[in-house]
C-alpha cells in the first residue's frame, strides 16, 4: 500500500489558491492615488505592504536585514588562524612532553629551539618546517596544520573541494596544480579571444569537473562562479585586521610548499579581476561574534552577505525600471525559504497583471499612470459606495433606476440586482440558447439582458471642487476626489449624453479631466477662487445651450481670490469685497442661463455659511452641508433629483 502525505505547496503559488483579487487592489492602488501619491508611487507602496494572503516586499526585506545582521552577529572570521594556532600548541606541548625524560645535550638544544620560535603564528610555522619531530604525536598535528591551510585555500576559492581533499598530499597538490594551470590557460585565452574556447572548456571539465560540482555549462559561468567566489573570499580577507591578514598571507605560503600552487592562485584571482571588474573586490564587513569560521566558512558568509545585498536591492525597487520579475526568486528561497519565494512569485504575479489588464501603463513622459480602464473600476467602485449609502430601507436605489419610464438609446447589459428597466427579450433568449448548447433552452439569472433607457434630455453638469490646502489639511481631499470619480462614472454610463466638465480652483480655477483630477497632488496654495471657477462653468454651459444647466460646488471656505482682467488672481484675507462682489456677479450670470446653483458646504465657518445662504438664495439654488463620508452620495443625489425635477 503506497500512503500520502499532504502538505502546503512551495513549489510556486498554489495552484488551488483563489486567483490574486484585482479589484481589492486596484481600490488600494486608486486611494493611494488619491491622495496624492503618483500612481508608480502607488503601486510600490502596495507591493510593499502586501495584498491579503501574500506579505509584501516589507517583510520580505525584514527578514533578509535580520539574517544579515544575525551574520555578523554570531561569528568570526579568525577560525582558520585559531585552528592552526590550537594545533601549533598542541604539536609543541607533545614534542616538549616527549623530550623532558631525555638527560641528552640534543634534548636541551631541540628545546632551546623551541624556545627560541618567534611569537607569531606564521613565523614559528615556517621556522618548524624543516624540523625532526621526536614526538609521533607532535609531528601528526604539525602535518595537520599543512593539511588544514591546503584544504582552507582550495575552499575558499572552489566549492565544495574541501570534502575531496582530505591529506594534501603529494598526489593532491600535483592534481591541484595541474588543474589550476589548465584553468589559468583556458581564462587567459577567453580573455584574448581565443575562437576555440568551447572545446577547450569542455576538455577542461572532463579533466577536472570533480573541482567544480556546481557544473557550469559554458566558459562564462564558469568565470561568474569563480569570480563571485574569489571576491567574496577578497572581501573576507578586507574585513581582517592588518595582523589578520599578514598572518594568513604568510601561512598561505606554506600550504602547498614550494609546489607553485600559490603563484597560481595569485594568477587566477588577477585574471578573474580583469574577466569581471564588477564583482565587489574592495568590500567588506564588520563580524562581532564568537563563533569562528575557517576560509572557506568565512567566503560562504561573505557570499550570503553580497547575496543578500542584491536581494534587498531587488525587493527595494529603487533603480530604473525595476520590475519584480527583477528578483532572483532562487537565491530568496535559498535564503529564506520557500514560503519566502512563494510571496515573491504571488507579488510579481500581481504587478504582471495589473500591467497586462491594462490598468496600469506608461505615459509619453514614461511616467507610470492609471488607464481608463482603471479609472472607471474606480469610478465603479466609488459609486457603489454612494449607491450603498443613498439605498432606500427597501433597497432601491435612485442611480440604479436612473432611466427608468424613459426611451431605449439602443444598448443593453447584463441585469444587475436592483434594475427596474424591461428585459430586451431577444438578447435574453439568444443568451440562454447560446449557454445551453443547442439542448433544451431554459432560463437562467445568467441569461437576462436589460434594455437600457434614458430620458432625452440632456443636462451639462459643471462640477466644481475646491482644491485649496486646507481640503488636504482638514482630510477632504480624498472624499471630495471620490465625489468627482463617482458622479463621472455616473454620467459615463447612465446618461451618456450629459456633457459633464470637472472644474478645480484654488489661487486659479481650471478645466481637468477624470485622470488628471484622481491624480492630482495637494500643494500649498492660499486662496479659493470661486470667480474663476464660475467663469468657467458658465462657459461650459454656454457650449451646450440645448441641455438642462446643472452647477455644483463643493467647497470648505468663502472666497479669498478673484480673476483680474490680466488673468492674474488676486488673494487676499479676509476677503476683499471686490472679491465677494465679482463672485457673486458670476452666481447672478449663472442664474440667467437658467442654472441653480447647489453648494456642497464643508466645515462650519460661519462666515463661509452666510456667503452660500447668499449664493443658493440668488440663484434659485440650496446648500447641502454633508460630512466628509457622505459627500458623494449628496452630490450624486443633487445630480439625480435636479434630472428628475426636469423630467
């Protein structure tokens, strides 16, 4: 009987797992924009924070920092020098242990030998190189120390050689040396352009593949492993003191002898440089732990550091063009894990779709920017919101009605919960006999199409938003961009005929489209030019004198800027009465075209309250004062009620 074993899946994103919610994080994507952030800015903050189920590039970036720090935290790089100053001492204790019972004068003399060792490590390992033991014991760790420094430097440069180098023997440092003078040979003809560097790489691997178990397939990985190596066992050696690294580089020496194998690493590491002048070769870091590590230790340590490294620039994000297909989802799992990598793969997943969806794409500035696409699944979400809190205790829906006893204009649409409009019965009917297959037609929610309506009436809407500082300031920039986004999705797909213009002011007033208003940035400007903001309107309805004039304004101060017939504002506060007097004539020009105007009062300034009473009663209009949440829902319902009393 074969048995199972259930588990999470790592190798990539579960395949079983709900498909990555776009509109929850197109609705993160479009808050972030509105309230200032450019929409790349927008989108590096979602990637950071994370979507639900997925952490984002934050905790990702956490916890590589916390494995660095934990690095150079817990060790050392001293363990090669203290593992041959251990067996030093333990070779010279048992070689005095074998010489005190000797009476002879040669006993004395080799002990005054000993005694006369310089203090260093290095020293006192060269002096003893051509000394006769007299202690078994002391000569096996002399050899030892040999051993060790042989393995030490092959591992530092090589991985994985030092498990396959346990005596560095005779035969070993042959070997060893004709390997590195093949490798030397073939590195330097690459570097001079040889044409037949191929063959001659695969010669070299059948000759001395056991060298290298990582198995490069070609001359080039071969040299980026290397090189990577051989600069971070450099970096190693940078991060030493100076009495650090004087004694490695004279223990290094003594490795191998007189064998040449160290004026061949010398070589290798020179041409190395040269192949790749890029890897960090100057580097280095501070170790404060106790934990010693050996050459070969110590240049994997200096590896996960610079792997590391690259791994936070790539989850940062901050070069050109970064992309999270950018990061090497290898090395983070090798680093943190597989769960790690799974996020990795789910966030650029995200980031893939929300480009190939076409909701996010590059402007002719390069700039990143919200497409229209996107901005009607915000205008779409921005006006289910309004709908939700306009909705009857019966549930119906004013703005979902919009239309309804009106004439076709030619379209339909899937019927939505809520609808009232007739059902285009051939679409219905098409659509159940298409899903059916050619079977039995049978009716389904699925199948019902709506034929849409509208009264033929056209209105021109001018929507006026103040955008002063103190909107930004007092938390009303956000709602009053979702007002715009919600009205404008409105009027783009119910009442496709209104012509709709979206109206700013604060020092000036000026005409912008649903783009440039979602993504509109706060600034510190003084003054609320209502005048100018008139001006335009007027003009605006000017343009469509056969439709119904509808004039909004949403504002949280009393006007403290006017437009000169220069085209310079003039600010001042308090206001001026020329200010006052100027606004107020555009609110009478207004009211001739035949428009109401309808104030949308935020805050409760009292001299702001007294101006709008003056506005609403001059014009025929009213003042709406809403809180911050419900600002959109008293704009759409102004909109729908001003329809309903032309209709």
């Amino acid at each position: 009987m074969s048995g199972y074993r259930y588990g999470r899946y790592v190798d990539g994103p579960d395949p079983l797992a709900p498909p990555t919610d776009l509109r929850a994080a197109m609705d993160e994507l479009g808050r972030e924009v509105m309230e200032g952030s450019s929409p790349a800015a927008a989108l590096r903050e979602l990637l950071r924070r994370g979507v639900q189920g997925t952490r984002g590039l934050d905790d990702l970036m956490s916890r590589l920092w916390k494995k660095r720090s934990d690095i150079q935290r817990r060790h050392r790089l001293d363990g090669t020098l203290q593992e041959v100053q251990r067996l030093l001492s333990e070779a010279l204790s048992a070689e005095r242990k074998a010489l005190f019972p000797e009476p002879t004068d040669d006993a004395r003399f080799r002990e005054a030998q000993l005694d006369a060792l310089p203090p260093g490590t290095a020293a006192a390992v060269r002096d003893l190189a051509e000394y006769d033991w007299r202690s078994p014991e002391a000569r096996e760790s002399y050899e030892k120390i040999r051993n060790l420094l042989g393995r030490e430097l092959m591992d530092q440069r090589f991985q994985g050689v030092k498990e396959a180098m346990s005596n560095v023997d005779q035969a070993s440092v042959q070997r060893v040396q004709e390997m590195l003078a093949d490798l030397n040979a073939l590195l330097a003809g690459h570097a001079a352009g040889d044409q037949d560097t191929p063959a001659r790489f695969d010669e070299f691997m059948r000759e001395h593949g056991e060298f290298f178990p990582e198995n490069p397939r070609d001359v080039d990985e071969l040299i980026d492993a290397l090189a990577e190596r051989s600069a971070a066992a450099q970096r190693m050696m940078n991060s030493m003191t100076d009495e650090q690294r004087a004694e490695l580089a004279a223990l290094s020496q003594q490795a191998f002898g007189n064998s040449g194998v160290g004026q061949q690493l010398s070589q290798l590491d020179s041409l190395l440089q040269g192949l790749r002048p890029g890897e960090d070769w100057t580097g280095s870091s501070r170790f404060r732990g106790q934990n010693p590590l050996g050459l070969g230790e110590g240049a994997l340590a200096m590896q996960d550091l610079a792997d590391l490294d690259a791994l936070a620039e790539q989850l940062g994000q901050s070069y050109p063009g970064a992309r999270l297909e950018d990061i090497d989802v290898e090395s983070l799992v090798q680093q943190l894990g597989a769960e790690a990598g799974v996020d990795a793969r789910r966030l650029a997943e995200l980031e893939r779709q929300l480009r190939e969806q076409n909701l996010l794409e590059r402007g002719p500035d390069g700039d990143l920017r919200l497409t229209p696409k996107a901005l009607r699944r915000l205008g779409e979400t921005a006006l289910r919101g309004v709908v939700d809190s306009v909705r009857t205790p019966r549930g119906d829906r004013d703005s979902n009605r919009a239309g309804a006893a009106g004439e076709p204009i030619g379209s339909t649409r899937p019927w939505q919960f809520g609808d009232a409009e007739p059902w285009n019965v051939p679409r219905t009917v098409t659509n159940a006999v298409l899903r059916g297959g050619g079977g039995p037609v049978s009716l389904d929610v699925v199948d019902v199409e709506i034929t849409e309506t509208e009264l033929r009436s056209r209105a021109a809407i001018a929507l006026c938003v103040d955008t002063s500082w103190s909107m930004v300031q007092d938390g009303r920039w956000v709602p009053m961009k979702r007002t715009a986004l919600a009205l404008h999705h409105l009027v783009r797909t119910r009442f496709r005929t209104d012509a709709l213009e979206l109206i700013t002011f604060g020092r000036h007033a000026e005409t912008v489209d649903i783009g440039g208003l979602t993504s509109l940035e706060g600034v510190w400007e003084q003054g609320t030019n209502l005048h100018h903001a008139l001006l335009l309107a007027g003009r605006h309805l000017r343009r469509h004198p056969d439709a119904q004039p509808v004039v909004l304004v949403v504002t949280d101060g009393e006007p403290t800027a006017h437009l000169e017939p220069d085209g310079e504002a003039e600010f001042h506060y308090p206001p001026l009465p020329r200010t006052l007097g100027k606004t107020l004539v555009e609110v009478d020009t207004i009211a001739k075209l035949g428009a109401s105007i309808t104030v949308f009062k935020l805050g409760d300034d009292p001299r702001l309250a007294a101006f709008v009473d003056t506005v609403a009663r001059r014009s025929g209009g009213r003042v709406v004062a809403p809180d911050e949440d419900g600002l959109g829902a008293a704009v759409v319902s102004d909109y729908l009620r001003a329809r309903k009393r032309r209709r």
